[in-house]
C-alpha cells in the first residue's frame, strides 16, 4: 500500500456483498495455507480492511470525494 500517503484509520461500516466477502475469505486462507496442525491463521477481518483501504487509495477516492455534485 502506499504509505507516502497521509493516512488515518476510520471505523465505518462497510456494506459489500457476500460474494465480495467470501471471496476474500478464501483468497486469504489460500494464501497463508494451514499451519502444522491445519488451522488458517489469519486474520480475516484484518484482511477485509487492507483490501478495502488499497481499493480506496488505487482508485482515487480522495478525487471521488472531492466532487461535490456526489452529495
């Protein structure tokens, strides 16, 4: 992620749908694999906001906010 940025973290609810959840999901436990005793260890949740936040930082959301006709 870009971290030239000035950045804060925001708690916010997200509404996505369940495909987009599920997905990261799976993508994530098929990245780090099972561990010795075949348990995922990664967190999710943590995982859902990392890729919210790059989402918004590719794709321009400051310019997308600073147009007023949006509100």
């Amino acid at each position: 992620m870009d971290t030239s940025k000035d950045t804060i973290i925001v708690n916010a609810n997200v509404e996505m749908t369940t495909r987009s959840l599920q997905a990261i999901v799976e993508n994530a436990k098929q990245k780090v694999g099972r561990d010795e005793k075949g348990v995922y260890r990664v967190d999710t949740a943590d995982k859902v906001s990392e890729m919210i936040s790059r989402f918004l930082l590719e794709k321009d959301f400051e310019g997308y906010v600073d147009n007023i006709e949006l509100y």
